[in-house]
C-alpha cells in the first residue's frame, strides 16, 4: 500500500521499499525452500533495478523537452 502511494507522487523511493520487500520475501523463500517463490522474487528484486532505469530515463527525456 505504501509503494502504491509513493507511484502516485512520482517518487523514485518506491522502488527500495519495493526491493527491501522483495529482498525480505526471497529470503523467506530461501530458508523455507519455496523454489516457486524464490524464482518469482529473484525476478521482482530485478525487475526494481529495471523500473528505477526505466522511470529514470522517462525522467530525463522529461527534463530535455523542458530545456
């Protein structure tokens, strides 16, 4: 709920509340052996890489058109 609320501000703080979450499950995951769980996190503690060059690039073109 937290990181829903942070999007909607345009915060790129989302994204480690997002990773710590992640972060936090994958090693649930890995300590109980839930295999199914530890590839969907391995994939969401990623792709909070990929949203932060995404939105980071968005960000930028933004910038230039103001320029």
């Amino acid at each position: 709920m937290f990181n829903l609320i942070l999007v909607d501000r345009g915060r790129l703080t989302n994204y480690l509340w997002g990773f710590i979450g992640c972060a936090t499950w994958l090693i649930v995951a890995i300590m109980n052996h839930l295999v199914g769980d530890i590839f969907a996190q391995i994939f969401y503690v990623t792709m909070q890489f990929v949203g932060v060059w995404v939105w980071q690039r968005q960000l930028d073109r933004q910038e230039k058109k103001r320029v």
